[in-house]
C-alpha cells in the first residue's frame, strides 16, 4: 500500500506570526515548506521551539535551507540584484529561497547540496 | 636593547590578564567536555566533567572558572569555560534505550537533555568567544553546524573550529575545512592530547 505524505506550504510571514501553527502540522505528521531562507537566529528560535515541544510521540525535526541561487549572484547586475535583495530583507526580514521542516519520525534524514535538498524516509 | 626589554618586563608585570568566558559548542558526542576536561587537566590539573560513549552526557550548562593559560611569549588568559549540552534538532529517548539504559532512565535523560539545548542556546549570548567541537569522522555539512556557525558569525562572536577525534582512522580535518572555508579549523584529539599546542596557539590567535 503506498503512503501519503502531506506537504504544507507555509508563508514566512505566518511562521513569524504563529509559530505554534508550525508545529501543530509537524506534530500532525505534515513537511512544512516556507518559502524563504530562515536566519541562523530563527533556526534557533525553531530548535529551542522544537525541545519545548518534545514528548514521547513527538521526537523532534530535521531542518534544511536553501539559498538564492549562487549563478544569479554571479550575474550580470549581480550588485543591484544582491542590493535589492538586502533592502527587501531589511524591510521585510524574508531572506530568498526555502527552508523545509519535516518530523523526525518521518524523515530519518536530510542532506544537501548549494541546489538541492535530499529528504531520507 | 636591554632598556626596551626592561621596560617590556615591567608592561607585562602589571598588564591585566585578559578575562574572556569560552563557550564550548557542537552537536551531542563531538567531544565537547572532553576538550573542557582536557584544556582544565593541562592547565590547572583537574578535570570539568564526566563523559560518556551514550549521547547527551552534559545536559546543564558546566562552568570552570580561573583557568589561567600562558601562551609562549608569555601572554596569559584568564579563562571561564562554559561547556554546553550538544544542541540537536530531535531527542529520541529509545535512541538511549538501545544504548543500554532502563526506559525510566532514558525518558529522564531524553527530558533532561531537551532542557539543555535550549539553556544552551540562551548562552550564546552570554559567552566572548566560542570553540565549536565537531567529530572529524563525520560529515560536517549539517544543519545543526551550519546553524551554530550562522548564529556564532551574525552575532560576531569569534569562533574556532575544533576537530576533534584525529587520533581515529576515519578522521578527516581536510573535509571539516571545505566545508567551512571561511573559519579557522584546528585537528586535535582531545581524548589522548594530540595536537594541543597549536590548539592553544591558535586559541590565542581568536581572541586577539
């Protein structure tokens, strides 16, 4: 029998405004994928969150990000482009790229490279 | 110029020591207490901590206090270390199950061991520089490091790599320093001492 996964996109500005949400749908056994690259300062934030929320049925996370895209930094107008990028996450602290949070239970492992993100079951 | 070496003599006589609290970081079994046992033993002849093979051994915040360390020239360093619980992003209690322990035993020690990363994460605004202890046989590129390191660097707290383990086979230093080329990364083995004095070198190169 093959099994169902649940993905739930989150925006980065919900997780900002109800962490908890975030960790209902983990607990409930869902990926969670935000659509920016979280802060060190946030994965933090979300591990300290994580240990809170431990008990014996919820063993905790595995986490991974991702960045902009490193060809697009090198490129033509990569100045502006990375200026842009600092002004919009000045103004809206939502850095470019994705973050994926899954359950422990779920995913044993995860590993990546500068482009991809490798999820083990 | 013996006036000018006079005079260097008496700076040093009088020159306060530098007073720096060092944090000692890393995911759980990476060797962290050992180090700290280690840096304690060579330096004020007793140890910090106890250690363990089963993950999770320091789960409260460990401290020593004047450990005063002397580098060749003669520069000194009044040391508090601050050694921490391994930070993880998941605490299985059946993982220390199979490790031996009872299940009573084990869901104290998952419970405990909870706490302690997060008192762990609240140090790291509480220490002037920070020695982040990774196991040189495993993989560096993990998410748990790469977030130590983030956290360490946007707050501009100076960091050291230390790669522990060199003494087994498996160890390579070379894929911690590719993985991080930015940072400074110095191999040791904390267990028998291999290593130390350029550790402590390079310590004193952080700080300065």
């Amino acid at each position: 029998m093959s099994k169902k996964i649940s993905i739930k996109l989150v925006p980065y500005e919900e997780m900002r405004r109800d962490m908890d949400a975030v960790f209902n749908e983990l607990k409930k056994g869902s990926i969670v994928l935000i659509d920016a690259k979280i802060s060190p300062e946030e994965e933090s934030e979300i591990i300290a969150k994580t240990m809170e929320n431990i008990d014996l049925r919820f063993k905790g996370i595995e986490i991974s990000t991702i960045d902009v895209k490193k060809e697009e930094k090198k490129g033509k107008g990569s100045k502006i482009f990375l200026t842009l990028e600092k002004i919009k996450k000045a103004l809206t602290g939502k850095e470019r790229g994705i973050t994926i949070i899954g359950p422990a239970s779920l995913i044993k492992k995860m590993e990546k490279t500068p482009e991809e993100i490798y999820l083990y079951m | 110029m013996p006036i000018r070496r006079f005079l260097k003599f008496i700076n040093r006589l009088f020159k306060k020591k530098k007073q720096i609290r060092l944090g000692i970081y890393g995911p759980p079994n990476g060797g962290k207490t050992t180090l700290a046992n280690r840096i304690c033993l060579d330096w004020i002849g007793e140890e910090l901590g106890s250690v363990s093979h089963i993950p999770h051994e320091t789960r409260r915040v460990q401290m020593k206090e004047k450990i005063v360390i002397q580098s060749g020239d003669g520069k000194t360093l009044d040391l508090t270390i601050v050694d921490t619980p391994g930070i993880a992003t998941k605490i299985d209690y059946e993982d220390f199950v199979r490790k031996g322990l009872s299940k009573k035993e084990a869901r104290v020690r998952a419970r405990e061991a909870t706490r302690g990363v997060i008192e762990a994460i609240k140090w790291l605004d509480n220490v002037d520089a920070v020695l982040v202890v990774l196991d040189a046989t495993k993989n560096p590129v993990d998410q748990v490091n790469i977030t130590i390191l983030g956290n360490l660097e946007a707050r501009k707290i100076p960091f050291l790599i230390v790669a522990n383990k060199i003494d087994l086979k498996k160890a390579n230093v070379t894929r911690i320093r590719e993985a991080f080329p930015n940072a400074k990364v110095i191999g040791i083995s904390a267990k028998y001492g291999h290593n130390m004095d350029k550790f402590y070198e390079a310590l004193f190169d952080m700080v300065e």
